[in-house]
C-alpha cells in the first residue's frame, strides 16, 4: 500500500499549537464580551431618603446594599434600611437611611476650640465688595447652620452627616455673602458640637480666614 507507513492519527491531524492559540482567541472573546455586557450596564435614578432629607441618586449598582456601602463604608453608621439591602435597584425605587452621628474629627475639634477662643477678639478683615451670587436652581431648602474648617485634600468638599455622599451643595457666609459650592465626600461630625458642615480648608478660605475657626452659614443642595 501507498500509504502504509504515513497513517495519521488525531494527535498528527491537530497541531497542539494551534488547539492552545484557538482556546486563547476563545477565551479572550469571552472576557471581552463580559467587559463589554458590564460596562454597558444601565444606570438608573433612585430616591435616597438620609434622616429625612431626600436626594437623587444615579446608579449601576444592582442592589441596595451595594449602593449604601458606597455612600457609607463604615457599616456601623448605618441604623437601618429599608428596603433590605438585597433588594434589586430598578428605576424610581426609593430608599429610606438612617444613620448615626459620626465621632468629631480632632482637627475640627481643635478648630472650635480655636474659635471659640479667637470670638473674644476682634478680628479685623479688610472691607471687600459683596460678590454677584451666579444664577442656580436650589434642589432643596435652604438651611441655616454654622461651618467650620479641616484639613482634607485640595478639591473644594465638605463633610456632612445631613446629606449623602456626592451631594453638591452652595455654602454662604452670613456676614459676608461669600460663597462658595462643595461636594460632600465624607461624614461628620456630631450633633451636639453645633457645627452643621465641616468644611476642608480650601473651602473655608473662600468663605473666611482660618482664624475665624468657625462662622455661621446658610446653605442648599444644588
């Protein structure tokens, strides 16, 4: 026979070369198809309700308590939340957070104090025109409070435990008209120091000299 010394077997026909090279292209399609189902996953808007003040949230995650670990890291901030944390985020849900106060930071502490201190002293600041308040829809009512200054970061922000994460706020002066807009990234601080914002020291310069250690203000989500 012609062929009786060059019978081919399967392990002949299929170059193992070839068979890893097809199951790398196989695998790879895969993982691409998945990063791509995954980044094109729908966001949706939800209503946050945080101790009774309610804001909007937009979202691709896909349970309610993978969102609330977002805003809230630390778990033992969190009291309640309703509805249970695996339930499946869709559109218009709305969420109801109860959360407790946070531990005073010691930078802001010392800044109190600072303030409290320094009130007994005039301070004398130069006379500036009041600034033109640009044009912005309030998404909330407006609230009084007083303000004081940490040091966190170079972006304007500000640390709240009224509103969520991520909320954008325009922070006024009330003796100067100067304001200035912060977003909140952080949580604080207690009750029963009086202070409503904690703001991080770029931002607080917009409003005042760090001498003042703490100021009265009044302040909307925007």
């Amino acid at each position: 026979m012609i062929f009786d010394h060059a019978e081919l077997n399967s392990d002949q026909i299929i170059n193992p070369k070839v068979s890893a090279l097809f199951v790398f292209l196989l695998a790879m399609f895969v993982y691409m198809f998945l990063a791509l189902q995954t980044a094109e996953a729908e966001t949706v808007a939800v209503q946050i309700n945080v101790n009774g003040l309610t804001t909007t949230q937009t979202t691709a995650y896909l349970t309610v308590g993978e969102l609330i670990s977002s805003l809230y890291p630390d778990n033992n901030q969190v009291i309640s939340v309703v509805p249970d944390r695996s339930t499946e985020i869709g559109p218009n849900l709305n969420i109801k957070v109860k959360i407790r106060p946070a531990q005073l930071n010691p930078t802001v502490a010392s800044n109190i104090t600072a303030g409290h201190q320094s009130s007994a002293k005039p301070i004398t600041v130069a006379a500036t025109p009041t600034p033109v308040v640009a044009p912005v829809e309030p998404k909330s009512p407006t609230y009084s409070g007083t303000a004081t200054w940490y040091r966190f970061g170079n972006k304007l922000t500000a640390a709240s435990t009224q509103f969520p994460k991520g909320t954008r706020l325009r922070v006024t002066a009330d003796n100067s008209g100067k304001y200035v807009d912060v977003e909140v990234n952080d949580y604080g601080p207690t009750a029963e120091t009086g202070v409503t914002l904690d703001l991080n020291q770029p931002a607080f310069l917009k409003l005042a000299p760090l001498g003042a250690g703490r100021i009265n203000i009044h302040y909307y989500v925007i």
